[in-house]
C-alpha cells in the first residue's frame, strides 16, 4: 500500500481550499460547500480501494479546476457573465489610471497603480518647474508618454489574464462614476493648488516678456519655503477682480516707498533699471494716469507688482498693493504658445522661462 | 458500444435543473448525494463536473424554485441541504411538459421510419 505518512489529507484539503480562494468569485460559504462535497467524496473514493492521496486527487478533479468553476460561480454572484474587454480596460487606465484595473477586478492593483502614477505625476510637475529648459519639457513629456503606455498595458494585460471574471458587489457602474468623481475633484485641486497650475495668456500686460497665446505654468510651490523676490513674475488675485488672475513683476517690496514720476519708478527715492519693460506711446507728450504716482508706502507683507507693457496693464498703480497671501505662484515655464493672429504654434517659445 | 456512450454537453446542461428538480422530489438533498444519485439513475452516463452542479443550485434557490439550509445531521458533518419550494413543483410540471414534448415527437418519428434491426 501506500505510504501514507507521505501524504498529509488535510492539509493537502486546505491547499486545495486556499487555490481556490484566490478567485473572487468564490465566497466562503461556496468554499464551505465545495469542500463538504469533497470530504464527502474522498472517504467513497477510499471504499472503493484508492489511497487517501488517489481519492483526493481524483475528488478534486472530479469537481473542477478553479479556472473551470470560477466563472460559472462568478455569473452566479453578479447575475450575468461578464467579459474583461482589454480594450475597455485599456481606455479606462485613461480615463483614471487604476480604473481599468479596478474593472478587471483588482482594486489592490488599482489602487498602487494609482498612488504610484500620482507620486510620478507629481515628480514630473517638480521636474517641469525646476529643469532647466529643454529638458523641463522633453523629459517629463517622454515620461509621461511612457508611464501611460505601461499604465494602459497593465490594464490590458488584466483583462487577458482574466477574460472571464465576475462581476464583484462594487463593480457597479456608480461606484465606476464615484471613484473618477474623486479623483477629479480632489486630485487636479490639490495639484492645481500646491504644485503646479497652467494658465492660458489672453491680455497683452507682460508684453514683451509674455505674449498674448502663451500658456504659462504657474509654481505654486515657489513661496512655500522662500519670500517672493524683485523682479519675480507673480500670479495673484485681487479683491477687486474676484474672477480674474493676474501675472505682473514684482517692482516694491514690503515696506519700500515706490514713486512713478514720469514713467520713472522709484524705490524708496532710488531709480529702477527696467530693461524689460516697453512702453507703447512713442513720446511723453501724451500722458497717461499711469505716468506718475505720489509716493506710496508699501504695507509691511504686501508687494507692488506692475506689469511690463506699461501702458496697458491693470497692476499695482490702480489696484493697490497685493498681499502675500495672494501671491498663488510663479510664472514658471511657457509649455505651449499659439500665435492669435496666424494660430501658429511659437516653437522658439515653448520651454522658456519668462524672466 | 453505443450504449455505453456519454451524454453530450449540451444535453448535460439542458436536463440538469430538470434532474435537480426531480430528486429533490424524493427530499431534501445535499449536492454530492444529488449527483450520486443522478450517476446511479443514468447508469454513470451522465457525468457532471461536480463543482458546477453548486452555481446551478444556486442559481435555481435565486429563482425561488429550492430554498436551503446548512444543517448538520447527527455524527454527520456540516452540510448544505436544499429543498423543493413549491415555485420548484411549478418549474417541474413545465419542464416535464417539455422534455415529454420532444421525447414524444422524437419517438413518433423514430417509430415512422422504416428500419431494420
């Protein structure tokens, strides 16, 4: 006969039942059930004259291999077959990263694929606002274009892995709509706030540091740590102009006395280099309200911003000083730039930092 | 030879419920035992992969045709027992209805034919 000390029968039971419980389409009282059966089965076996390890083998085959048994279980527990489209999983990934996993019916995957692409989403932002121009772009765009690949493969790769899987308790297409609800509700807000935000150019006031059609990405993580500098180009909002955001440099700083006299900007009684700066009217003889500015003491926190078309721009002569708390960021890098009369893209000035 | 041969796949699927439906007319049952019973009755030809008699019954308690119960009988271990509820008797009657429907014109035409033996 056999030797049976070779072969341990329960144990081998709760392999069997642990393989098993790898599919989702099992749930307990189905392993509960299938392994009666199997208990049943086993000692018939071993009346008939087969050793506990022949009886369990043959049992076991005669019940079914879990590639065999998980899908009829799967339609049971969802009510209908469900298909892993690869190329609905692919298109999800898109949609969220983590998504088309999540449809294949691998929340955990979904969830590490998610919070890994997040970490690289923001390492690529960092790397965006602090390269040195070309690489600014080329690098984190490549990346990007490569983490995408991989992201939409792996879902893809999920549901040829498993062409027939069940439909879980949270496959539900409002669970499908709630998860991309979070995601863009709280991911590109807390992105947009603290890291990085794009900002399309539509007024001429920075002319000729900023064009009108350039898209500008704004460094929000530019006064986290340091003060605001002169000469910055700061992204602010006003309360006078709730709706808008504003981009000009920062010419005064807290507590300077600045003083326009004629186009001339003085701090604290000191004339400006403004290299920068253009001006449309070709003479003096017209003046504008712009032109000069009794002196002013800038509060202690706040900045004097003005914007470097001078003579058209909205900016700190009009509207006052800015508060620090209102500065949002940094003009940082120019990542795209269209031509509004021709709608020509400007290649010689994407990846420039405006300075 | 020909005798001896096993019911085809697609056979096995369609009399399955009906088979169910007619041993848990002798009582309620367990499912090793209802394919026990259901090999002996057909002489071993009719052979299901075990495990996918249990989505089968499951689906069946969904519609309302069987209800079950885990019980365990004295000296006996654990097991799920499933019996007939009376949308069950229903579905029988109709199923029965129907298999005598094939099964009698199928005879009808057999018997029609000239044949030797």
């Amino acid at each position: 006969m056999e030797d049976q000390t070779s072969f341990d029968l329960s144990d081998a039971i709760q392999k069997w039942r642990r393989d098993l419980s790898q599919s989702a389409a099992f749930h307990s009282a189905d392993l509960d059930e299938l392994e009666a059966h199997l208990r049943d089965a086993i000692p018939a076996l071993q009346a008939s004259g087969l050793s506990s390890e022949e009886a369990f083998v043959v049992a076991s085959r005669r019940i079914g291999t879990r590639q065999t048994l998980e899908s009829e279980f799967g339609k049971i527990h969802s009510g209908h077959s469900v298909r892993n489209r690869p190329w609905l999983a692919g298109l999800l990934q898109i949609v969220t990263p983590g998504l088309g996993n999540l449809y294949t019916g691998r929340p955990v995957r979904a969830l590490i694929l998610h919070v890994t692409v997040l970490c690289i989403g923001l390492f690529l932002a960092l790397a965006l606002l602090w390269l040195p121009g070309p690489l600014n772009l080329l690098i984190p765009v490549a990346a990007a274009i490569v983490v995408a690949v991989f992201v939409v493969l792996d879902g893809v790769q999920c549901a040829r892995a498993r062409p027939h899987f069940p439909l879980e308790r949270y496959k539900r297409w409002y669970v499908y709509i709630l998860a991309v609800l979070i995601v863009a509700a709280t991911e590109p807000f807390l992105m947009g706030n603290y890291v990085i935000q794009a900002f399309p150019t539509p007024t001429p006031s920075m002319e000729p540091t900023i064009l009108v059609g350039d898209h500008v990405v704004a460094d929000k993580t530019a006064y986290a740590f340091s003060d605001p500098q002169r000469g910055d180009l700061a992204i602010y909002r006003t309360p006078e102009f709730p709706q808008r955001i504003f981009v000009k440099r920062i010419v005064g700083m807290p507590g300077e006395t600045i003083e326009i006299r004629n186009r001339e900007v003085l701090v604290s009684g000191r004339r400006v280099d403004e290299p920068y700066v253009q001006f449309i009217r070709r003479s003096t003889d017209e003046t504008s309200p712009g032109d000069s500015m009794a002196p002013t003491v800038i509060p202690a926190d706040a900045y004097f911003l003005l914007g470097d078309n001078r003579d058209n721009s909205l900016d700190s002569r009009f509207i006052g000083p800015v508060q620090r708390q209102q500065i949002l960021g940094k003009a940082n890098t120019i990542y795209f730039s269209l031509d509004p009369d021709t709608q020509k893209p400007r290649w010689n000035r994407i990846g420039k930092t405006p300075n | 030879m020909y005798n001896n041969a096993m019911l085809s796949k697609e056979l096995v699927a369609a009399s399955t419920v009906p088979l169910v439906l007619s041993v848990l007319t002798e009582g309620e049952n367990y499912g090793y035992e209802l394919i026990r019973r259901v090999r002996e009755l057909s002489g071993g030809r009719i052979e299901w992969t075990e495990g996918m008699l249990y989505p089968v019954l499951h689906w069946m308690e969904r519609e309302r045709m069987i209800e079950s119960e885990w019980r365990e009988a004295a000296g006996e271990r654990r097991r799920k027992y499933y019996r007939l509820r009376k949308e069950g008797r229903m579905a029988l009657k109709e199923e029965q209805q129907q298999w005598m429907t094939v099964h009698g014109a199928l005879m009808k035409l057999w018997k029609t034919k000239p044949h030797l033996t």
